[in-house]
C-alpha cells in the first residue's frame, strides 16, 4: 500500500565521452626526495590592550544590555499577570451571570 518510488536513472540525451583509460603508475621507494622538515610557523596574535576608555565603553555596553533585557522581561511578566487578571475578572462575571440567571427560573 505504502510503497516507496524508487526514482528509475534517466539515460543520458547528446553526447557522452567513453571513459578514459586509467595508466597504472610505478612507485620507487627511497626516491631521490629531500627529508622534509616540519616548520613551526610562530603565529603571532595582536595582543588586545584595554584602556580604562575602552573598560568603560565594555562596562557601560554591558549594563545597558542588562537594563534592556531586564525591562523586557518585566513588561513580558506584566503582560502575563494583566492578561491573568484580566481572565479571571472575565470568568468571575460570567459566573455570576449564569448564577442569577438560574435562580430568576
């Protein structure tokens, strides 16, 4: 019933080259080849320096991140607590309505 398709290989349309032939090559151990030295290339990292400028922009930047986050996660917790509320006052009313309306029969 549930079978995959298995997609069938198209044959190939225009010309198509036959494959070219493949020349075994020799290998001659201890050819005449200069013993290579492994170089240690010393890569030199630019050292960062902080001025007291450059601490203060990283000190300022990181607590106005702070500030950011914070105030956007309170007005999240503050939309959450407004929505809640908002439900539960939906719900009390509700209730109340059903309430007075089966003690009016």
């Amino acid at each position: 019933m549930l079978r995959p398709k298995i997609p069938i290989m198209p044959t190939p349309t225009g010309h198509v080259p036959p494959p070219a032939a493949v020349e075994p090559t020799t290998i001659t151990p201890n050819a005449d080849t200069p013993p290579t030295t492994p170089t240690t290339l010393a890569q030199s990292r630019p050292t960062v320096q902080l001025t007291p400028g450059t601490a203060l922009a990283l000190v300022g930047g990181g607590t106005a991140v702070v500030l950011v986050l914070g105030a956007v996660l309170v007005s999240m917790l503050l939309a959450v607590a407004i929505t809640g509320a908002s439900v539960a006052i939906c719900a009390l009313v509700i209730r109340s309505l059903i309430t007075t309306d089966a003690k009016r029969r």
